[in-house]
C-alpha cells in the first residue's frame, strides 16, 4: 500500500498535496503568493522610435541655421557689391528716360557696364524704399560709382542741363526750325504756328529728352509775361491802340537796328510818324510781306520792284502798321517802344560803322543819306539790304 500510494502520487503530480487546513489573517491573505507574476506595466516607447523623432528634429534645427547663415551670407554679399566701387573707368553720362521703371534703368546701368548685377540695383532700390523716386534726366556717372551712388544721384535729380538760344529777331519760323533742329529734344512741334512776335528771345535750359511741345510753350509763356510786364509800364500817348500793335511796333525797331542802344531813338521815329500821319517806309516790313517767316536768302537784295509790291506789310504804301507783328522782338526794343526818347527825329540812315544818323528834316536826312553812299562807294561793296530808314515822306 505505501508502495502503491506512492506511485499514485508520482503520476498525479497536478493534485495539491493535502494536509491540514491553514488559517490566515486578511493582510496574509491579500499578500501575493510566492512565484505569482507581477502585474503589466504600461509600455514604453522603443528607443528606436525615439531616435528616429529626434534625428529629424537635429536635422530640422541644422537646415534652419545653415538657411539663415546662407541669407545672412546672401545678404552680406549684395550689400557689398551694392556699395562697393562699380566698373566704370571713367565718367560718362546715363540717360533716364520719362516713364521708365526701376527693371528698365536696371537692365539699361548693366548694358551700359555701370554696374555688375541689375538684380542688386533694383533689389537694393527696393530695400531702401527708393523704386519710385527716381527722376527722369541725363546725369553724370563718375568712375568707380557704387550702385548706391547712381542710385542717390537719380533720387536727387539734378540732372545735366542744356540750353537753346533764341536771338531777338528771328522769325516764329526761324524758331521752330531751331528747335526741330535740336536733337536733344524729344517730341514733334506744334502743328499750328503761334502768332508772330509770340516767343520770347532768350535763352531757354532744358534736359535731354525735354518734349519740343513743352519748349514752345515756355517760350510763349515767357513772353506773354514780359510783354504784359512792359505794357503796363508804357508811356502814355504812344500811338497804338493794343498788345498786338504794340509788339508790332517793336518787332520793326527790333529789325532797324541791331544796336540796343539805339533803339529807344529809333523808336523815336516811328513814334513821331504815327503820330504824323506819315508812312513808316520800313525795309524790314517789305521783306516780311514778301518772303513771310521763312526770310530774306542772305545773298538776295531789295530791288525797286520790291518796294512797289502791294503786300499787307509794305510800309511804303500802306499808312499805321502792318498787321501782325514782323518777328520776335526782344526785351530792349519792347521796352524802347514802351518809353522812346523824346525827339523830333523822323528820319535815320545807315553811318557805315553799324549804327545810323538821325535827323528831323528833310535836307538833314538827304546830306546823311549822300555820305553814306559815299562810303558805300568807297568800300565798293553793295547798297545795304536794310536799315536805311525811312525814307523822305511822299
């Protein structure tokens, strides 16, 4: 039997063994029984997992710092070629034309070899917030000049200046053939005429590219202004009636003689035969009718069929003034008009020299007029074309 009990109990290993029953308190009995597995903890990321989060992290912050080293290096780099020295040898001159933006002038300064990288010149233009201030006109680029250099000197636009010159005189065609003639301005004239005597003589500055347009009107401007000015200063008596005869007046003195400080004698004059009654026997008012603004050719003469002519313009036959004005007067002979002197003179020759005589009868004038042929003959050269005065009065 204990043989037998004992094989039993070697094949029923499973089957607790028995024995006496074991009372245990309730702290005992709560307590884990030995060899009893723990309880599951919560899991853990794998390092694997977080290598991989902070792999990408390092190479977020490395492609950060390398991106902004690269714009500070970027940046560093145009600042230095837009205000290092450019590479200009020597200076010259850049045009600015009116309209142009900031990508045009860029394009043109590279082209031109003023600068080294368009892209700079308006980058940098943008940056300092200048894109727009930038003035139409020529201006001079000395050598070696910084792109931050032309770009202050197209900001503050003092630009090169040039100048046209209008001699007193000349016709309102003669103007405008000067100025069409004028390659550094830009545009066409006016389709239209203004009226004769209507531009100022003087001496005019413009920029390069200046519309002819606008030239013309200043020019009108001008002397719509300093006729008005001189008008309102006038003597009072003088024999016309308003601007138009007024100017006309002083387009003729400013025809006779070349000479201001004759003028106001030679105003003399003609004021003394208005007020007479007695033709003003012009040459310059015969030319006029004939030949209009275009002029007298230089090598052409007065002939004695010329003065016979019946033009609006003739002084030789018509009585008071002629029309319109003959030419652009300037301000001396406007001004001897305004306040002539004050004489008796009706007549005045040529002297020979280049100024004339004036006398106030008719044997004066005849003795001035037989020695000036006289030197004439002496010099055996041809009558004087003009500025032989009036002649005696029919």
């Amino acid at each position: 039997m204990p043989a037998a009990e004992a094989a039993h109990t070697e094949q029923s290993p499973q089957q607790p063994a028995k024995g006496p029953l074991v009372l245990k308190s309730a702290s005992e009995a709560l307590r884990p029984e030995p060899g009893t597995p723990p309880p599951p903890k919560k899991r853990k990321r794998s390092r694997h997992a977080r290598s991989q989060i902070v792999v990408f992290a390092n190479f977020m912050m490395s492609l950060l710092v390398f991106i902004v080293i690269g714009l500070g290096a970027l940046l560093y780099f145009g600042k230095v070629q837009f205000t290092g020295a450019g590479p200009l040898q020597q200076e010259t001159t850049f045009f600015v034309r009116r309209g142009s933006g900031i990508p045009e002038i860029s394009e043109q300064l590279e082209r031109a070899n003023l600068i080294t990288d368009a892209r700079i010149f308006r980058y940098g233009a943008r940056a300092y917030g200048l894109e727009k201030s930038m003035k139409a006109g020529e201006y001079a680029i000395p050598a070696q000049a910084s792109m931050r250099d032309i770009l202050n000197i197209f900001v503050e636009g003092k630009s090169i200046m040039h100048s046209v010159t209008i001699p007193e005189g000349l016709t309102v065609q003669q103007v405008f053939d000067r100025i069409a003639n004028n390659d550094l301005l830009s545009g066409d004239l006016p389709s239209e005429l203004p009226p004769e005597g209507s531009l100022i003589a003087d001496t005019l500055s413009f920029t390069r590219g200046t519309p002819r347009e606008e030239v013309v009107a200043r020019l009108k401007n001008a002397q719509a202004k300093l006729v008005d000015e001189i008008w309102a200063k006038r003597r009072d008596g003088l024999p016309v009636k308003d601007k138009n005869e007024f100017v006309t007046l002083a387009s003729i003195v400013e025809k006779e003689t070349g000479i201001a400080s004759e003028r106001p004698h030679v105003a003399s004059v003609f004021v003394n035969r208005l007020k007479q009654g007695m033709r003003l026997q012009s040459d310059p008012t015969i030319i006029y009718g004939i030949f209009g603004g275009r002029g007298k050719p230089s090598d052409r003469p007065i002939y004695k069929s010329d003065i016979e002519k019946d033009t609006p313009y003739n002084t030789y036959i018509i009585k008071g003034l002629p029309p319109t004005p003959i030419a652009n007067p300037g301000r001396d002979a406007l001004e001897a008009v305004a306040n002539p002197l004050d004489t008796k003179d009706i007549y005045f020759v040529a002297d020979g020299t280049g100024g004339h005589v004036f006398s106030a009868t008719l044997k004066e004038h005849n003795e001035n007029v037989r020695k000036w042929r006289e030197t004439e003959r002496q010099r055996k050269d041809k009558p004087a074309e003009t500025g032989a005065g009036p002649s005696p009065a029919p």
